[in-house]
C-alpha cells in the first residue's frame, strides 16, 4: 500500500498551545483531564496519541465512550483532525466498517469501542506491537465504576523498554458525586496524574468564543463554574429521584404499553433534542429508550437524524413556540403537532412524571446526565423555589412535551 514517505516537521508548543505541559510529560497509569468546555482537552488527546503511535512503532490505542455510536462524530473526527493538524494525512488510513484507524507505516491502529459491546472490548487483540493505551472520552457518561475497571483491567502485560501503558479519561465534571472525583481527585496515587483545564488557556478562541463564557458566567453562574472553570458541579434538590440506569428490550405494545416521542428545538447554544419512550400506564412506568441531542440543526437535519433512527413514523409532540419549524417538518413527513403547555403547565408536568419510575437504558447518555443535574432553582438567598433551573433541560422539556397527552391536571387518563 502506499502512503506518504516523507514527514512535515511539527513543533509540538506550536499545535496544542500553553496550558499541558505537564500532561503531554506525565508517564504514569493514569492521566485524567477534567475541565471546562473548550479547553483543548480533547484535541490536545487526540494529538497525543497521533504523535505517540507514530513514535512507538508498538504502541496501539483503544477508544472508548459509553455507547459506539457516539464515537464517530466525536473522537474520531477529533483523531482526524489531529492527523490533518500533525501533517501526517498521506500516513494514516480511517476507516468506517470497522471504525479504526491504521498508521500505515507500521500497521498500528487505533481502535473504537463502546461500552454497550462489553464482549467486543474485552476481546480486543492487536495485530502488530501492544496495547499500551486507552482514551476514554466523556468518562463521566460512564455511570459505573465497574464499567472502567473492565476495560482498564484489559490493559495488562509487559511493555518493551522505554514504552509506557496509560489510561486517559477526558471529561465535563458535572456533578460531584460521581464516582471518578473520589477515586481520581480525592484519593491521592501517585500513578495518576489529575488535573483541571479551562478554556482561559485556548489561545485560539476569538473574541465571539470568550463573549460566549463571560454571557455564561453572567447569566447562568451555575453553569460557568462547570462549563467555564471546569470545577464539580454542586446537585442539590434534584427534581426527579425515582430513575434508575437499566438495560431493557422495548415491551410488547398493548392497551398499557405505549409509545411516547417529544422535540425540543435548539440551534447555536443549546440542542434540538429528541425524546423516546414507552409508558407502562398500569404500573407507572416510563422506560426511555432512545435520544437525539444535537446542536446547529436545521429542520432538515433533524428530519433526516430522525430518519435515520427509525422514529420517521412516530407520533411525535413538540415545543410549540416553534410553530414554523413543526409546520417545515411536517411538510416533510412527520407526524408532529405542538405541545398545548399552558398555566402552570411545567410543575403540572413535573409533578406528574415525580408519580412515575423511570427506566433510563444506557445508550441515553444525555438524559442521564441531564436527569441526575435538572434540579428546582434557588432565589437570591440560597432557598430552593418551585421553579426548575434554565438548565439541563431540553431532554427534561422533551420528555414532558412527550407525555402531555396523558398529563392533565395532575390526574391519569386510560
């Protein structure tokens, strides 16, 4: 096969900028980067382990999310752009089916798991060298410590000299009860490396990037600790408590079984995000079973991604206060209508889908995250209202827009 022969030069300061000196030398098991939206820790990774594979002509990567079909418009893209930032594209070849990467110099490759294929990464050999290194990107999405302990586990062996093993978790620290702050940041070990980065050290955002943080940091302080200063978002007084994360095959339809689909509509800041579920009207259950959540959508995107996930046909209820989008994609096919809403129509939904238990399946990263953060507001003195914060809640919105049909005054209708 032919690639290219000869190699750009690079200077590594020049590509991935100040803040991660300590990172790029660290040599120890693990290396877990929390930090804000924007601060290059993604793409610094990415770079790392282009630049590395190309190094040690032994070495292979394995990718991890939680779910495999997240991978490709994140980590891959992102493994892309480092090759296209490195010079190097005539040196790489990806690859859709199977989703890798292979340096063609040496047959090294970089591959691609989801946590929802447990046997596939357990089962991962290399055909050339070892397996040195694992990248789990958005590691907070990975709800179970037991889940990291599988793959990391499955990195084991001895290296050759001069080689390294390493573990890299990348992620947004929303909520402080998760699992990886006690184990990484609170408990001292002197094979991790933990560090908190901030989009203050991308010197390459323009003057729009950072207008976009200081709005933050004015209008939703609460976000901005997280999204802007990468700190451990503080959860108190969530709204919905009776959930649990369990996998499910979807239940036969009948008179007490049925299927509910709601749209939030978003753009530039926030996504347009898909709900779908099946309620269990007798016991009172809501099983959520699938999620689109994705930002800059035109109507034909979102048409298109619902399409592509099979829910074209549904029956699908959205946010009314975008009459013109409902009327587009309507034209196109949908079976949707706006949300009715109303007085009170927030807390009335709330307080009807409190009554219910909710059965989350671990592909719905978002709803997880946004679930386990949507909590009531606080007034100026710290004191919870019977308000939900202007946060974490487009899946939340879609979700009650969902059930409308069956949410009216607060009573069950069958």
């Amino acid at each position: 096969m032919k690639y290219q022969t000869e190699y750009v030069p690079v200077r590594i300061p020049e590509l991935i900028g100040g803040g991660y000196g300590e990172y790029w030398r660290w040599r120890g098991r693990y290396l877990v980067v929390k930090g804000s939206r924007a601060s290059k820790k993604s793409k610094n990774t990415a770079i790392k382990f282009v630049l590395g594979i190309m190094k040690f002509p032994l070495a292979n990567l394995l990718v991890v999310r939680k779910t495999f079909r997240t991978l490709k418009d994140s980590c891959f893209a992102d493994l892309q752009w480092a090759v296209r930032r490195c010079k190097a594209e005539g040196f790489w070849k990806f690859r859709n089916n199977p989703l890798e990467a292979e340096y063609l110099p040496t047959g090294q490759k970089i591959y691609f798991r989801g946590l929802d294929d447990p046997l596939k990464i357990t089962s991962i050999s290399v055909s050339v060298g070892f397996l040195c290194w694992v990248w789990f990107e958005e590691a907070y999405e990975i709800s179970r410590e037991s889940d990291f302990d599988v793959v990391n586990e499955a990195i084991r062996g001895e290296v050759p000299d001069g080689y390294f093993k390493q573990v890299v978790l990348t992620f947004n620290p929303w909520n402080e009860k998760h699992w990886l702050k006690k184990r990484f940041f609170d408990t001292p070990n002197p094979e991790v490396l933990a560090m908190t980065t901030t989009y203050l050290c991308n010197e390459w955002l323009d003057d729009s990037d950072r207008r976009l943080f200081e709005d933050m940091r004015v209008r939703n302080p609460r976000r901005y600790q997280v999204a802007g200063l990468g700190n451990w978002g503080i959860v108190e007084g969530v709204i919905y408590e009776d959930w649990e994360e369990k996998r499910f095959e979807l239940p036969q339809f009948d008179n007490d079984h049925v299927f509910v689909a709601g749209l939030d509509f978003g753009y530039t800041n926030d996504p347009s995000a898909l709900f779908i579920g099946v309620l269990d009207k007798k016991l009172k259950v809501l099983y959520v079973w699938d999620e689109m959540y994705k930002k800059n959508m035109s109507n034909k995107d979102i048409y298109d991604e619902i399409e592509k996930l099979g829910y074209v046909k549904a029956h699908i209820t959205a946010d009314s206060a975008e009459p013109k989008s409902i009327k587009e994609l309507a034209g196109m096919g949908l079976r949707i209508k706006g949300a009715k809403k109303g007085r009170d129509s927030v807390n009335n939904g709330i307080q009807w889908i409190q009554d219910l238990h909710i059965v989350v399946h671990p592909r719905c990263v978002n709803f997880l995250t946004e679930i386990s953060n949507y909590s009531w507001a606080e007034d100026k003195f710290g004191k919870k209202i019977n308000t939900p914060i202007d946060d974490f809640n487009h899946l939340m919105d879609a979700m009650r827009y969902a059930l409308e049909d069956y949410i009216i005054k607060g009573k069950w209708i069958h």
